[in-house]
C-alpha cells in the first residue's frame, strides 16, 4: 500500500503515532457539543440556536458559519414542523349548500345567523383541532370543541352544544366554508333537526366567512 500511495512506510508509522493537532482536537470536541445540543432540542435546532447555546456553555470561538459548516459536514439538518395544516378538504361528493349568508355578518338580533370555521392549535407536539360557533350579532363563540381529529363529530358536538345553551328559533342561518365535516350527512341531518338553514361561502373563497376565520 506505501508502493501504491507513494509513501515511505516509516513515515506511514510516524504518522499513526503523531498527537493529533489543536485544531483537530477542537473540531472534535466542537461536534461532540454541536450532537448534544442538537439532541437536546430534538432535532429541532439550526445553526443560530446552537451557536446560543454552545455561547452560554462557554464556547465562543466558533461562531454561527463555522457552526453551520460543521453541521453540513454531519449530516445534521434542522427539523421544521409543518406550520400549515389543511382544516378544510372540499374534495368531496356531498352536497354544497347556497351561500345564504351573502356576507351580511351584522345581525340585527341574537340566534339569527351564527358562522362556523375550524383551525388548529399546537399541543404537547401534536395538532389539536378546533371547532366555533359564532352568533353574528354579538360575536360571541356560542359553541366550541377539541378534538385530536377533523372528523364531523366534533363539528356536531360543537354544534349541539350551541343549540343546547342558546335554544335558536327555526330558521337560524348556519354558515361555514365547503369542507367534509360540515357538508357530511350527519351534520345535514343535525342542521335538519333544528330546522336550521345552511349556507356555505362560494368555492376557495375565505371572505365570504371572514368572520370566523
């Protein structure tokens, strides 16, 4: 291998017991911390947050360039949650209701008009979903669910709950954007057992429900 390399073999020996360079050392121990803080945020550190956090350990003569260099070198990427979730899956077969509604957000009295929309908060590292009900003439959320899933339940549980503490008359306008939980049949038949009317904004059009959203 030294004949193929070109190398003397006696200055292949002097190098297998040469003391490793300062420098090399550093660069060592600089990755070992670089692993550690990566790890203690789970993966979810670029090169700015781990440059703070070596700078409160007492490292400081390695700055955030040599620090992302570094990372490249080991393969270490920053991972990025998804920061937009889609609420809304309008791709179905069910039917779409009119929009009734036609953007008259004032109401002149309460339970006459409520609006719908759902959206999505972070907890303990997972999604949790949202539901409200709102009553148009005093922005107030009528009614309101949690849930770990975007299943219709929770739209009709929300629901329910609105109707169950404010007693609407017939006729009530129920408006919302196109998505499956409220175009689904059970929430049809909910709207039709309190003779409610649906209205649903036209399609990819936000301000027609811009008061839930």
């Amino acid at each position: 291998m030294s004949n193929v390399l070109e190398v003397s073999a006696s200055g292949f020996y002097r190098w297998l017991k040469r003391l490793p360079s300062k420098a090399a050392v550093f660069r060592q121990h600089l990755r070992e911390m670089i692993q550690k803080a990566y790890d203690s945020h789970g993966g979810a550190a670029g090169s700015r947050t781990i440059a703070a956090d070596l700078k409160e350990l007492g490292i400081e003569t390695a700055g955030r360039n040599r620090i992302a260099r570094e990372m490249r070198a080991m393969g270490l990427k920053c991972k990025t949650r998804r920061r937009f979730v889609a609420t809304t899956d309008s791709r179905h077969g069910e039917p779409i209701a009119p929009n009734i509604l036609d953007r008259n957000f004032t109401q002149r009295s309460p339970n006459r008009a409520w609006a719908s929309d759902i959206t999505y908060l972070p907890v303990n590292g997972r999604w949790i979903y949202l539901v409200v009900f709102i009553d148009l003439f005093s922005r107030k959320v009528v009614g309101w669910d949690l849930s770990p899933s975007l299943r219709a339940e929770s739209t009709i549980k929300a629901f329910e709950q609105a109707v169950y503490l404010r007693n609407p008359p017939r006729g009530l306008i129920v408006h919302s954007d196109r998505g499956i939980q409220y175009a689904s049949k059970g929430f049809r038949q909910c709207l039709g057992k309190h003779s409610c009317v649906q209205s649903m904004s036209r399609k990819g059009n936000c301000w027609d429900n811009a008061v839930a959203e």
